[in-house]
C-alpha cells in the first residue's frame, strides 16, 4: 500500500502562486510515477503533470507548461507542484497519484490522495 497526502491549496488572486505538496508513505518503491490530476465542478478529471520518481523526467498537459512545475525531494519522500501565473481555470480539486505505469496512463494510477482545492479568482 502507498499512502498519499496533499497539502496548500487555497484562495488565490489571478496571477498568483501557490505550491502544492504531496507526501508519499508505505511501499513506496511499487511506483515509478508521482501524477498530479486535477476535476473542476462539472468536468473530468485530467491529467495536470507527472515525474519519474527515479530520473526525475517531467511530462506536463499543454495549459500548464511554462507556468507550473513539478519536482520531488526523495529525502522526504514528497512532490512538489509549483503553480505560478494562476488563472481562474484552474481552479479545481488536485489531486496527487502514484502509478507504476506509465505517467499519462490514468488508468494505471492505483494510489490517490484526498485532494486539495484551489480557487484561482478573478
């Protein structure tokens, strides 16, 4: 089993940052992902970004690459999304998964958070 915990999501203005972290715990070595996925009120959920726990190789939907970006410290067992030039369409609940497929997979994320909302306003 993997355990995982997001943390700091919240209000923030149009333009704004905010960093959301997930904490890893259990069997930690079953995965080769960490994804973050996000679900608005009304749609789907999608994938938002991914990282290989190993290499660190990073995969990112088009509406978020230049301005998010994800990492991992492997001493604490946690993976970062840093969020920066907010906009109100992404405001959604994110969530964080682990998967030891392939990272846009979503099918293969057998682990999943509780989620954290954020609230981009305009």
């Amino acid at each position: 089993q993997v355990q995982l915990a997001e943390s700091g999501g919240g209000l923030v203005q149009a333009g704004g940052s905010l960093r959301l972290s997930c904490a890893a715990s259990g069997r930690t070595l079953s995965y080769n992902y960490i994804g973050w996925f996000r679900q608005a009120p009304g749609k789907e959920r999608e994938f938002v970004a991914a990282i290989s726990w190993s290499g660190g190789s990073t995969y990112y939907v088009d509406s978020v690459k230049g301005r998010f970006t994800i990492s991992r410290d492997k001493s604490k067992n946690t993976v970062y999304l840093q969020m920066n030039s907010l906009k109100p369409e992404d405001t959604a609940v994110y969530y964080c998964a682990a998967t030891p497929y392939r990272p846009t997979y979503e099918s293969g994320y057998s682990y999943w958070g509780q989620g954290t909302q954020v609230t981009v306003s305009s």
